[in-house]
C-alpha cells in the first residue's frame, strides 16, 4: 500500500495491534523496545527490531536510521531526541515531538490546554507537603496529588483524603515532580478518538463511558449512554483539544462529566489508547488503521460504528498465575458477538493488561447479556 517504512517507540499491545492493522495494508513496521519478545515483536517477522530503551537516544536514532516515519504506542520516550530526528527533516515524527513532549508532562498538558481555552479541573504545582496543605486550602479535601510524569493506570495518583494523609502522598509520589488537581465529582468519565492527517484532517470516533477499577480502565461502553448534548459537547472539547496540537496520528482524549453537565477535560494520549480498543469490531476503521493512514498521509477511514452497540472489557493480570487470565476468554468463546484479544505477555502480574474482550450486538442490552457470564469469572459475586 505505502512503501515507507514505520518505526514504533513501544512493542506493547497497543504497538502490536497496530502492527495488526499494518499488515493487512502489506506495511511494514519496526519496534524498538527492551525484550526481545515485545508483544508487537511476536507478530512481525518480516523486520529486524531493536532491542533497547524506547528513551535511549541511540537506539532511538538507530530506529531513525531504518525507516521513514516514526510514531510511537507510548508517550514516555526520549522526546529530545524526537524533536532533533524531526529537525533533521529526513524521517517525520508523528505525532509530532512537541506535542509528545507537551503531553508526557501532565502539568505542563494541563497549562497548554487552559491556554488553548479547553475547560479542566483547577490545578496547582506542588513542591513539598506544604504546599499541599496551601492548596487544599483553596480546593478542600479530598485532592488528588498527581505525578507530572511516567504516569499510567493512576500509578502516580494518590487521594489526598485529609491533611493526614499529606506527608504520606507526597512520600509516595516522590520520585516525580508533582502537581495537584482540585477533585472532579463527576457522574461518568467520557473518551474520545481523535484522528488528524498531516494536511489537517480531523474525524473523530463516537463519544464512549469508561468505568475505571482502581484507577485502570475496566470497561468501554460504546456508544456512551449519556444525553445528546452531552455527547456533542464532549465531541467538540476533544476535537478543540486535538487542534490545538501539531502532527498528525490518532489521539485519545479523556473527560470527566459533572452532574450539571459541565465537562472537564482529564488527559490526552498521543497515541491509541485503550478506550479505542472496541473500534476494531465496532467501527468502520480502526484507530490503529487510521493511526497508519494517518502517520502515512493517506485517506481517513470512516470512524462510524458499523454495529449498534459495544463493550470492551480489559483482562488484568490478577497475581503470576496466567489461568486467572484465560478464564474470562474461556467464557468469551461461548458468548455471542465476543472477540478476544491475548497480547502475549509471557508474565502475570496483580493489574497488568494481559488482554481485553470486545462485544458487539444489536443492542445494549443484548450486548450486556453476553458479556455477563466473561464479568462473572472476572468480578466472580459482584452483580
Ligand atoms: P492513564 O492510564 O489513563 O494514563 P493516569 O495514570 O495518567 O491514567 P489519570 O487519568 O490522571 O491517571 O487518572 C486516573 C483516574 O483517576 C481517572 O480516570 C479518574 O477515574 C481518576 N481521577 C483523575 N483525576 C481526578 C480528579 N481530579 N478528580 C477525581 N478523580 C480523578
Ligand atoms: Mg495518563
Ligand atoms: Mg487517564
């Protein structure tokens, strides 16, 4: 389809279904990432990948060296070094390394979109337990005290539940810079996929719920069941935020909606995230695929759901035993409408994503029907 070539920063899932999506498109994509048996490695035979750090300067350069266009499944990589490659002007960067670098820092993403005029929770910096204490002041307990950086699944979050707790989250916290965020009492969290081509393009997909567990998404309802003006707000704030960022690529947007309606806008991925998993059975086009079209300048795919109704449910390690794992897709290949998803991690652990389930039907209603028996092995008791 293309004869550029894709490099990837990151091998995990989400690098190994966008290798999915490329081999359909005869595209040929190379990893850089530390283990040999990366889950975006395992499925792609046809290229020599590296083995090394996604934010080692020379194996990023390495990477360069090897193919057209960079892009990456992760944004916690050597963002330096993405802005010199792109400077340098022979391999494009997508998206590009401003705004992988803008995004990495959840503070500084914060202030770019204030200054763009997108609405988000109230935030402060925070150097020591001090200043905590100043802010909540301001902001009133519970807060949440946030890691500027390397933060995933509310790994570097902690509830600031009272002036107890202080000394204690700031302990936690203490490898990263910290910021703190005043507490958003939403009634749903929201996400969008937003799609953007090099000449500016935007399409984004239907607006979805995500019901976090202990801070790690669990589900994907999609569409979301929320009121229409709600939806179409939320699909204006994520395309508004998604502008206001240079590169092209695919760009997960996630919001919090309050009881009046109001919408803030939590954080932004610059990549595939996992909200868009359902897109694979559910929609016209992938966000993979379209992250491809889109990093490749070709047409955007249609980001229509091709079914009424979806729900994708994330597979967490639950301890090092990979059985806990396959229970849920032992229910799945039973259920109607239901897709499973292993990404071949050769490890368990407590809250890894091992892998997801996706279900599609006629109706929402339908789809929660079959996807009861694959919750019951999850959350076995819970109704
Ligand atoms: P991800 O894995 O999505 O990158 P993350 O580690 O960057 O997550 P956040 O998205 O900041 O963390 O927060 C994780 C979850 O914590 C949110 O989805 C939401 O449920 C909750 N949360 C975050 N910020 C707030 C807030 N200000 N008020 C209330 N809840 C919050
Ligand atoms: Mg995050
Ligand atoms: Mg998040």
């Amino acid at each position: 389809m293309n004869s550029q070539k894709v490099g990837i920063l990151g091998g995990g899932q989400l690098g190994r279904m966008m290798v999915e999506a490329a081999s359909r498109l005869n595209l040929s994509v190379t990893i850089l990432d530390a283990p040999v048996d990366a889950p975006a490695k395992q499925i792609e035979s046809t290229q020599n990948h590296i083995q090394g750090a996604f934010n080692d300067a020379a194996k990023i350069t390495e990477l360069a060296s090897q193919v057209d266009v960079l892009t990456v499944e992760i944004e916690h990589v050597n963002a330096d070094v993405l802005a010199q490659i792109e400077q340098e002007g022979r391999v494009r960067v997508c998206p590009s390394a401003f705004t992988v670098k803008t995004i990495q820092d959840k503070y500084n993403q914060k202030k770019y979109l204030e200054s763009h005029g997108i609405p988000v929770a109230e935030y402060r910096e925070i150097k020591d337990a001090d200043a905590v204490k100043q802010v909540a002041k301001e902001f009133g307990y519970p807060l949440m005290l946030k890691s500027k950086t390397m933060a995933y699944d509310g790994k570097g979050n902690y509830v600031v539940k009272s002036e107890a707790d202080v000394e204690k989250a700031v302990a936690a916290l203490s490898k990263t810079p910290l910021y703190a965020e005043k507490w958003a009492p939403f009634v749903k969290e929201l996400a969008v996929m937003v799609v953007r081509r090099a000449n500016g393009e935007i399409r984004s997909y239907p607006v979805v719920e995500t019901i976090h567990k202990n801070s790690i998404c669990h589900l994907v309802i999609a569409p979301a069941q929320i009121d229409g003006s709600v939806a179409v707000k939320a699909q204006k704030i994520a395309e508004n935020a998604i502008k206001s960022f240079p590169g092209a690529g695919i760009f997960g947007v996630e919001m919090f909606v309050m009881a009046d309606g109001e919408i803030l806008l939590n954080e932004i991925a610059p990549r595939p995230h996992n909200s868009g998993h359902y897109t694979i059975e559910a929609c016209e086009t992938s966000q993979y695929e379209n992250h491809m079209r889109a990093i490749l300048d070709l047409p955007l795919g249609s980001t229509a759901m091709k079914v009424p109704a979806s729900i994708m449910v994330n597979i967490l390690g639950e301890n090092s035993d990979m059985e806990a794992c396959y229970k849920p897709c032992q229910a799945a290949l039973l259920a109607e409408g239901a897709t499973i998803h292993l990404y071949g991690k050769k490890e368990s652990r407590a809250g890894r994503k091992m892998g997801h389930i996706t279900l599609v039907g006629e109706s929402m209603m339908q789809v929660q029907k079959n996807l009861k028996p694959i919750l019951d092995e999850i959350e076995p008791g819970v109704e």
